[in-house]
C-alpha cells in the first residue's frame, strides 16, 4: 500500500548492533553494507573496498550534514568496525571504506587491485615519534568537546608510559583517544574539587601549590621532597616564558607526575652496591630528565668530574649513582639560580661568585658543602 507519509524507501537498522556501537552509527554502517549489493568492491588484503561519493551520502542520508558523516565513520573506524582509507569527509569528495572482516571467498564479479600494500597491520609497539592524526584530534574536539592543545598537552606522557610497558597494540589511536578522555574527566572533577584557584596568587618565590594539589600528587604515590625540589625548576620555567599560567596547580600537578615517571624509570636499582668507576657516566634517561627538569645539559655535565673524584675519595658504595647525579645536580643547579638573584638584588656587589657554577668556586668549597649528598 502507497502512503504519502512515506513518501520514500524506509533505512533499516538491526536495534542490537544499534544498543552496541550506537544509534547514528548503525544506520551508517547497514546503509554502508547496503551498497555492496549494488556496487562490485575492490579486494585488497583480503578485505572488500568500495569507494563512495560524499555527495551520494548526503544525498541518500539528507537529515546528515558532511561534519557528521565524518564524524560518525571515524567513529566507526575507531571502534574497528570499519576500515578507512580516504581523507576526512567534509574536506573530501568520497569515502573509501571496507568492512573490518575479511572476504570469505573470492567473488567473480569482483575486480581485484594488483599488489596493493597490505591495510591491515599486526600489533607492535608504540613507536617514539608517534603523533595522533588530524582526524583523531577533530573526533575528541567534535564528540568530547576537547580542545586541540589539551590533547597534545597528553602526548609525551602517552608515549613514555606505554614505551615503558613494552605492550603492542593494533589501534595506538583508540588507545591515546582513551588516554585523552580520562585525563579529561579528570581534570573536570579537580576542577569541581575546589582545588584550582580561580585568581592564582603571584608566581614569586614564595609561591607554593595548594593543599589539595599536595594531597592529589601523594594519593598518588609521589615522595613529598621530590615535590618539594621541584618547586623552585617549576616557578623558574614559567618566570623565564614571561607569563604564568591560571591554572597553576593543574600545570604544576602534570609536571610532576611527568617527571616522577620518567624518574622512577631511569633510577636503577642494583641488588649490591657498588662503588662508582673511573668512567662512569649517567644514563641517558637521567640526561632527559634533567632537559624536563630544565637544567642546561652542559651545566650539569661540568659536574660530572668533581662528582666521580668525590664519590672515588669517599670509597662510599651505592646501589643507584644515577640517582645520586640527579640529586647533585638539581642541588647544584638551584644554588645557583639563587645566588644569581641575590646577585641581582645586589647591584653586582656578588663579584665573579655571582652565578654560582661549579667552576667559578673552588674544589675545597664545593666538596666541603656535601648536603647534597645525604
């Protein structure tokens, strides 16, 4: 029977695949899988592809501008429902897609791509320089509201955690996608914890994080001095940027957590002491923790003869001299960030002890001031 009502021929969606991958994305995906019996695909990586113009989905999806189309197949394709080879949809003029199962025997009327490259990939792990694609970053500002900034903002923690973890994973940008959400959220709620000062106090040497943003980073296992040492590299960074941020705490909560995981990874722990060498030198990993400490690497590398003729004369044994380096280090490097805006205030009545290097002072003074080294 006819009806004016429905004027047109009606979408069919299954409401079980609806409940599990969404509503706006099950009526995509079966109009998807509709056009295979209409259109022969191309079969490359034991996969059909079928190309379709963006034109003829707004066409046959009216109530669907081109944002949404994109936004709902990269939705598609981040749940590994589809596959995607084409560019975004609204800077696009078609979309090139298979269906994520493999083809379960050639078809005569399919015309097969001669020695295409293989689309689907094996797990492996995260590479170094990984970076989330311009689509990723358009999905969290489109669906979660994210900004573009907060979600770079997550990159190299991303990165080192799951370098760390040696896991491979098949889809890393589902994996960072989550990474972003989370952290998102979370700052939300610490938003709505009351812990964020909402007019920061001056960013002086005398600023200090609030107690709730100390209470936040020990629940999670951070040591309190380590947080305290902390402190002055921090206030230092964003005096010398010209402008601190508003969010202060939030900003001084992420900088620690960083630099407490790449920490606890480069200190080694030893089963035996073992007293320093002649040639002894730091780990890399200490070396980049020193770059996100903002220590000048020249600086602390000039430390590094009087630390092993020290450690050598002591005859002390310890199971982590990277450790010990660090603690030299930022001890040192403070000193002399003090001693620069004594300097300062002094109109230069410091003499040539003004910037507080190393070699700027005896062996006598700088082996005699040893509380660096409890």
């Amino acid at each position: 029977m006819e009806s004016s009502l429905v004027p047109e021929r009606q979408l069919v969606f299954s409401p079980g695949l609806a409940a599990t991958i969404g509503l706006e994305e099950a009526i995509l995906l079966q109009h998807l899988h509709g056009l295979f019996q209409h259109h022969p695909p191309q079969i490359r990586d034991n996969h059909a592809w079928l190309a379709v113009s963006r034109e003829y989905l707004l066409g046959s999806l009216p109530f669907w501008s081109a944002v949404d189309l994109h936004r709902i197949s990269r939705s598609l394709a981040d749940q590994g429902v589809i596959l995607i080879e084409s560019p975004p949809l609204h800077s696009s003029e078609r979309l090139l897609f298979a269906l994520n199962e493999p083809v379960r025997q050639p078809a005569r009327a399919v015309q097969r791509a001669p020695e295409a490259p293989p689309m689907r990939r094996s797990a492996a792990l995260l590479p170094a320089n990984w970076a989330p694609s311009e689509d990723l970053l358009q999905l969290l500002a489109l669906n979660h509201n994210i900004p573009r900034q907060f979600a770079l903002d997550q990159l190299e923690d991303f990165i080192f955690y799951w370098r760390e973890r040696g896991e491979s994973h098949h889809a890393w940008e589902n994996k960072f996608r989550q990474h972003v959400t989370n952290n998102w959220r979370r700052r939300q709620q610490d938003e709505r914890g009351g812990f964020q000062v909402t007019d920061p106090a001056p960013l002086d040497n005398q600023w200090r994080p609030s107690a709730d943003a100390l209470e936040i980073m020990q629940r999670g296992g951070i040591d309190r001095e380590f947080i305290e040492e902390a402190i002055p590299e921090f206030i230092l960074y964003w005096r010398e940027r010209g402008a601190a941020p508003k969010e202060l705490n939030t900003k001084f909560i992420q900088h620690i957590r960083i630099q407490w995981a790449r920490y606890t990874a480069a200190v080694e722990h030893g089963s035996e002491p073992r007293p320093i060498s002649d040639h002894w030198q730091p780990s890399r990993d200490v070396y980049d923790i020193l770059h996100m400490s903002h220590i000048d690497l020249d600086f602390a590398r000039s430390l590094l003869p009087e630390f092993i003729v020290y450690w050598k004369d002591s005859g002390q044994v310890h199971t982590s001299w990277n450790s010990k380096f660090l603690q030299h280090a930022k001890f040192h490097w403070a000193k002399r960030h003090q001693m620069q805006t004594a300097g300062n205030s002094n109109a230069g009545q410091q003499g040539s002890h003004s910037t507080g290097r190393t070699r700027d002072r005896s062996l006598e003074d700088d082996l005699s001031d040893t509380s660096w080294a409890n």
